[in-house]
C-alpha cells in the first residue's frame, strides 16, 4: 500500500554492519530516510520542513530526535547537534557516498563515522534536529525496550570492531559503568 517497490537482501550471516553498508548501496535520490526496524515515529513529518532544512548545502542530516530538541544549540534558528547518529534521520546520499568509500563492514556503522565527521565535499557537515528547539521528542527506539526486558547491554571496544551483545551484569554493576 505505501511502499510499491519493496527490495529485500537475506544475506547467509547477520551483520548490522553489513546491513547497513547494502542499504546505503542501494540509494539513488539526493536525500533518503534510514529509518531501522526497531524504531517507531510518534508524529507526523512534515517532508517540506526537512527538505528546506536541505537547503543549507553544509546540512548533511535531519534527525528525528528521540530526546526534546531543547538539550541541543539554536544557531540561526536550527538546531543542531554535533554528532552523527543513526537514529531515524534523513541524510543528504552524497554526504553518505563519500562515507562509505572508506567503509569498513566490521565495524559499527556509528562510531565509525563518528571518527571523522569531514568528506571532501562536505569539509564542514552540519547535523540538525526535526522541528523547532522546544519541539518534544519524535521518535521511539522499541528495540531498547526489547533489550531492557532481555537485560542485554551493547558493548563496543570503544569504535574498533562490531558490536557486541552481552547480557547486564547486576544493578550494581551497571552503575560503576
């Protein structure tokens, strides 16, 4: 009904990493939505409002946020975050194209990007939020929820490989962290 043309890859191993590196190889339009299947939008998105937030050429991603916009800088009425995330966002697919040239499929998708913001095309990348500073959060993330009932923590050797899935060590423990 929605989605006329649906193309699905069933690959003989998971990897979230690798999932999403074929997703991003399969863009042919200037902005696309990277939307997982964990996550649920609460609203409508008004698609007129995101693309005139394209019309800055540094923007290079619009985040629907899963916090109120109001923890984040208002400059020149935007606003805007520092940081790359993968939360529901649109992205700009040339910011993306230059991303992945340097790609690395066992890693996460992420922190590797978080790295090293700057592309060649865009020296200076600009991440902005959905909506006004004091708009309420937009989206939410069902797979936290999944992973709170299982008590499963994701772990990362502070960017260098996959993540992995471990199981939460007590309360207590998991306060020292």
């Amino acid at each position: 009904k929605y989605f006329p043309n649906i193309v699905s890859n069933t690959p003989k191993e998971p990897s979230f990493s690798k999932a999403v590196l074929w997703c991003w190889q399969q863009i042919n339009s200037k902005i696309f939505f990277h939307l997982e299947e964990d996550w649920c939008l609460k609203s409508i998105v008004n698609i007129k409002k995101v693309l005139a937030l394209f019309q800055n050429k540094q923007v290079v991603s619009v985040r629907l946020n899963i916090t109120r916009n109001s923890k984040f800088k208002l400059v020149n009425n935007l606003v805007v975050t520092e940081v790359f995330s993968l939360n529901p966002s649109f992205f700009r697919s040339a910011f993306i194209k230059e991303k992945i040239k340097k790609y690395n499929p066992n890693e996460d998708p992420e922190k590797q990007i978080c790295k090293n913001l700057k592309t060649a095309l865009f020296p200076n990348p600009k991440f902005v939020l959905y909506g006004k500073h004091n708009e309420k959060s937009l989206v939410i993330d069902i797979g936290k929820i999944w992973r709170e009932k299982r008590s499963l923590d994701k772990w990362n050797s502070f960017g260098k490989g996959p993540s992995v899935w471990h199981k939460k060590k007590t309360a207590f423990a998991r306060q020292l962290y």
